[in-house]
C-alpha cells in the first residue's frame, strides 16, 4: 500500500498543528544541509570552523487549493494566509512513508505566490520557508 506524502505546519511547540498543506506537487525537500561551515573575522587572523554544522536554505512547497467554485478556492487561499504568517516560527513536518519523517524549524519571510488563475477549479500556490533559521 503505497503512502502519499503529508505536509504539516506545527506551532514552534512541534505538537500543535496550525495547517495542513493540500495536494502538494512539488517540494525539494528532504534536503540535507550538513557542511563545514567557516567563519572569518573581518580583524582578526584565522577563522572559526564549525564542523557538522547545517546551514540554512529555502524549502519550496508548490501545491493546488481546489474548491466547487470561486468562493471556496478564495476560502482556503484566505485559510493558508491566515494560518501561515510572516516571520513566525513554525516546524514544518514532512511524512515521505510511514517509516521515513522529517522535521524542520521554519519561517516564512515572503509572500505566497499565487500563478494566474480564474480561480474557477483550483489555484495554484508557492511558498517558500527559510529553514535553520530560529
């Protein structure tokens, strides 16, 4: 039996769901950030080397709100505005299978993108999250 992945926002808490994302077509998540990481001081000689450090990226999720009509399609595209706002910190969990999880600490600091549509069947969204960031 073959699973389909889950996107789910939860507050910073990790346990209170605040939105679940629909019908996602496309993410580059997972993704795995892990680097040697060098930072070099602007006076003094040398750098600091942080080994095994994850460095921060753009998660992108890509998906369609459907409805029977306009009114409904602008309800969820109102919902998704509402639940997923700028600047606050979110843990975006992702459930490829029922063995295989991830987990990543948020925050969205851009608009939702919305591709023209007449908004008569579904509209398509995109939003991106800056992960590592809190």
């Amino acid at each position: 039996m073959s699973t389909v992945p889950s996107f789910k926002l939860y507050a910073s808490d990790g346990i209170t769901l605040v939105y679940t994302f629909p019908v996602v077509v496309y993410t580059n998540a997972p993704k795995s950030e892990k680097k040697t990481i060098i930072i070099e001081g602007q006076r003094a000689k040398g750098a600091l080397v942080i080994d095994g450090g994850e460095k921060s990226w753009n998660l992108e999720l890509e998906g369609w709100i459907t409805g029977v009509d306009y009114d409904a399609i602008a309800a969820g595209i109102y919902a998704l505005e509402a639940a997923v706002t700028l600047n606050t910190k979110f843990v975006l969990k992702f459930e490829r299978s029922s063995t295989e999880k991830y987990s990543y600490n948020v925050k969205r600091l851009e608009p939702i993108e919305y591709s023209q549509s007449l908004r008569t069947i579904s509209q398509v969204y995109r939003i991106n999250f800056l992960t590592y960031c809190w």
